[in-house]
C-alpha cells in the first residue's frame, strides 16, 4: 500500500503543534546561517606519531633511500666476492688442466711400455696376498655391489657439491641485474 504524501492543512497542523516553533524566527535564522560552510578537514597530523602527513612521507622517503643504500652496498660486497672467486677458479681450473694433460702424458708413456716377465709375476704374487688377506672383505664388497646395479648412489663428488665456473658467472650476471634496479630505484627516489 502506497503512502500517500501529507495535505497541507496536515503539514500546517504538525509545525503549530510543536511546542517553541515560531516560522517566523525560523526564517530568521536561516537568513543568518545560510552561508556554506563546507567540511571541516580533520587534523592534518597522525594521532599515533603526532607528525604532519608531509613529514611522514619524507621520513619514508629517507627510509627507503636508507635500506636501497644498504642493498646495493651488500649487492656491490657480493659481487666482488664472486668475481674473486671466479678469477680464482678460473686460474686453479687453468693449472688443473696442465697438470692433467702432463699426468696424461706420463700415464701414455708407462702404459705403452711393456712389463717384463718378473714384474708380471711379483704384480701376481702381491695380487694373490691382498685376496687371502682380504677375502671377507672382497665377498661383501662383491655382494654390497651387485645389489647397487640400479644405480641409485646419493653421494655427491666434491665437484658436484661446489658450484662450476659457469654457474658462478650466471649467478656475478643476476647480481649485476640486481644492482643496476636497486641504482635505477634509488635514483628515482
């Protein structure tokens, strides 16, 4: 059901009715208080730190400037550090590779050179020693390695467990990366 707006007579009724109401004086009052007065802002500082919304910003400003500073510092240390150690696998892969090739060469010589009948022979008798000596332990190598055929073997070698030259650079590449955004982010700050 539809409300229906109130007559005239019904609104005439309803401002008498109230106990004070003079139309006049209320006309009156609105003359006076009729200018816009618009929204009080509410208080430009934080309640919790007592500081203005300007004064905020720059102290976050300052503070991300701070820890952009710190990161780069640490990115710059570490760089360096990668770089030396880069330099000094490089040399070390470098000395290794003569070395090997020199090992190699020796090894060549010695294997093309053929055993006479008497080292043949004391290679045998020192083989034959080891076996009666270390029979229980050949048997149960011998046996720990036949069940080993699939190859499931978990250690890791020393050169797996170190990280390659090449890895090292990819890694000195993303720092780099890393720094110049870091530079880029503070510069813009």
């Amino acid at each position: 059901m539809p409300v229906r707006p109130p007559t005239e007579f019904e609104l005439s009724q309803l401002q008498h009715a109230a106990p004070g109401y003079d139309p006049a004086k209320a006309h009156e009052y609105y003359l006076r208080t009729r200018k816009l007065k618009g929204r009080q802002r509410g208080s430009s500082d934080d309640p919790r730190t007592g500081k203005t919304r300007v004064q905020i910003a720059r102290d976050a400003r300052a503070r991300q400037r701070q820890e952009l500073s710190q990161r780069i510092a640490n990115l710059e240390d570490k760089l360096q550090k990668l770089e030396k150690l880069i330099a000094k696998r490089e040399r070390d892969e470098a000395s290794e590779d003569r070395k090997s090739k020199a090992r190699k060469e020796r090894a060549a010589k010695e294997r093309d050179k053929p055993k006479s009948a008497a080292e043949k022979a004391e290679a045998a008798r020192e083989n034959k020693k080891y076996r009666d000596k270390h029979k229980q332990e050949l048997k149960s190598k011998a046996k720990k390695d036949s069940g080993k055929l699939s190859g499931g073997g978990s250690s890791k070698g020393a050169s797996e467990k170190k990280r390659s030259t090449d890895e090292l650079k990819s890694l000195a590449t993303k720092v780099r990366g890393q720094l110049a955004v870091a530079k880029q982010k503070l510069a813009a700050l």
